[in-house]
C-alpha cells in the first residue's frame, strides 16, 4: 500500500478510538432506569456507535482500494482539465449578488428566537423563526412557507420531546396553552 493510503486511514483511526473511549465513559453514566424510558446514555452511545462504523468503513474502503482506481482518478482529471480548456465561455462571469441586509436580519432573527423561547414557547418560536428565515432568505410561496414552517415545528417538537425526552420551553401564557395542547395530542407527558 502506497503512503498514501496510510496517511488517509490515520485520521479515521484517531477518530475511531476517541469514540471508542467515549463510548466506554458513556456506558458509565450513572442513573436511575424508568420503565418504558430510554436512559441518558442511549443517544451518545448510539452516536458513537455510528461514528465508529463509518470510520471502519472508511478505513476498509481505503484498504481494499485498488491501485488502478487512483490511475482512473488521474486520467479523469486530465480528460476534465482538457475539456475546461478547449470550453471557455466568451461571456465573463458576473460576480454573484450579496445582501448584507439578509445576512443581519437572519442575525437578528436568530438571537430574537433565543430571546423569545422561553415567553412563545418552542412551537410557536419555531414557527414564526422558520417562516420569517425562509421569507428573509427569498423564498416567495407562502403557502409552502407556512407548511414548512407548521410541519418542522411540529416534527421536531414530537421528536424532541417524545423521542429524545428532551424539556422544550412551553412558554408563558398565553401561549403555554398552545403548547400544552400539541402535546395532549401527541401523547407528551
């Protein structure tokens, strides 16, 4: 095996063992187990888990590589640059378009869902940041928006909190209310 492979297997190597030991310190975490609950160190394990398997996969995809895969490689790349070569556009290229203006109203949107979470609680934060980042970021069907926005919210809310366990802000009232409603619906406790 050339060099080569070796120094593109060192990386997933490293990779695999630190998720090796973090998957042994996972395995210690100290907790109460509830029926019909996952514990805290399902989800790191499981992460962990699929980490280290494409890693492996990774490293005995380099391993079995054939040496005539980097020659093929090679001749592809010299048939792409003749081809860019003989193909120049006459037209120059324009520089693409920049608005600083979406960038700082994205900024903005960013921090003022942070800062209302905890008083529109999670579904209702998210809703509104989804449709108003997809409006700021120039998409222009609403319909869509507002579908986008409804359904993400509410998928991530149940995964959230009916999957993962995770506590979402409900918000103050009124708008605890909706929160609380959605997940009678959805079977959260």
């Amino acid at each position: 095996m050339a060099k080569t492979g070796l120094t593109k297997i060192v990386p997933y190597s490293i990779v695999l063992v630190v998720a090796a030991a973090l998957y042994a310190v996972a395995g210690q975490f100290d907790f109460t187990p509830r029926a019909g609950r996952l514990g805290p160190d399902v989800w790191p394990k499981a992460m962990l888990v699929l980490m280290m398997l494409t890693c492996i996969y990774e490293i005995a995809k380099t391993l079995v590589r054939q040496k005539g895969a980097d020659e093929i490689e090679g001749l592809l790349e010299l048939i792409k640059e003749e081809s860019a070569e003989t193909h120049v556009p006459d037209v120059p290229e324009e520089p693409p378009a920049v608005y600083p203006h979406l960038l700082l109203a994205g900024i903005g949107l960013t921090v003022g869902y942070v800062y209302l979470i905890d008083k529109l609680g999670f579904f209702l934060d998210t809703v509104a940041f989804m449709v108003l980042f997809m409006l700021v970021g120039r998409y222009r069907k609403p319909w869509v928006v507002l579908a986008i926005g409804l359904l993400g919210s509410l998928t991530f809310m149940f995964v959230f909190m009916k999957i993962v366990y995770v506590s979402l802000p409900i918000g103050e009232a009124p708008f605890s209310a909706v929160s609380l409603t959605l997940m009678q619906l959805m079977g959260i406790r």
